[in-house]
C-alpha cells in the first residue's frame, strides 16, 4: 500500500468550496477532462453507497462513495474496477491498481480561504507501488488546480 497526497490553499471559503464538490455526480464542474457523469441506480450524489461512472480523458471509470460527512467535509471514494496504468511510453505497464481517495476540507480563518488535502491511497505491487505514487501525485495537483480555476470562474467571493 502507497499513497499520494496533496495540500492547497484555495481562496474561497469553505461553504463555497463544499458547495461544489460536495455532489459525487458534479465531478464535470470542476475537474478538466471529466466530461460526464452519472450516478448510478437513482442514488443521490452526496448518499454513502452512491456510484458514479464518469469519463475523463476518453475513459469510463466508475468509483462508490464509501463516506460523506457534512459536518467534517470531507468524502472519501474508493475506485470498483483496478485502474489499468496509462501506456505513454512503450515501457511495461505497472500491474493494474486499487484505489481509494479521500478530499477534506478545513476552514483558514485568516482571509476566508480553504485548506484542502486530497490524498490517494493505492493497493498495488510492490514493485510498482513508485510509478503509481508518482502518477497519482502528478495528478492530484492538476485535479485541484482545475478545482480552483473553476472555483475562480464561477464562485463569487463573499464578504
């Protein structure tokens, strides 16, 4: 077991930030490459138990959500199928990985902005735990940035 993590100060408040990823189905809103999704078996989008198929970057991937707390803010999902490593360079794949991430908010007083730690823990070989950590940590940061852009377009500061 191996896991990437990733912290960021977004600058919003954490009522807005809550807002927009608290839905599991709203993943299109903010992170770039996700073009749809659905949840499925008329589930809600913040119900433990939900699954959500989404397509990012021309893949289908389907994920539960495991927890959901209002009060903490935070969600954790965990992936259904093994991710199968993405072929780039013609080298052997890494064995296909189990997955689980968890995204927590927390309040920054000073200014009204918004602590987030996204972190990734991955079931995986042992050999190849490194390239997933790796790809994972590469990731994540680009999955917040898209977050705070999003944040940036369409969520007007308060205050």
């Amino acid at each position: 077991m191996t896991q990437a993590y990733y912290s960021a100060v977004l600058d919003r408040p954490l009522d807005q930030v809550w807002s927009l990823i608290r839905d599991f189905n709203n993943y299109p809103a903010y992170i770039d490459g996700v073009s749809e999704s659905v949840i499925e078996d008329d589930k809600r989008g913040d119900e433990v138990g939900a699954v959500r198929r989404f397509c990012y970057l021309g893949n289908w991937i389907r994920q539960r959500l495991v927890d959901h707390s209002d009060r903490k803010h935070t969600l954790t999902y965990a992936g259904l199928e093994a991710l199968p490593y993405p072929q780039d360079d013609g080298r052997q794949a890494p064995a296909p990985t189990r997955y689980q991430g968890t995204m927590h908010l927390r309040p920054i007083t000073e200014g009204d902005r918004t602590l987030i730690e996204w972190s990734v823990a991955l079931e995986t070989e042992p050999a190849d735990a490194d390239r997933w950590q790796a790809l994972f940590a590469s990731w994540i940061p680009d999955w917040t940035d898209s977050l705070a852009r999003t944040l940036a377009r369409t969520q007007p500061r308060s205050g």
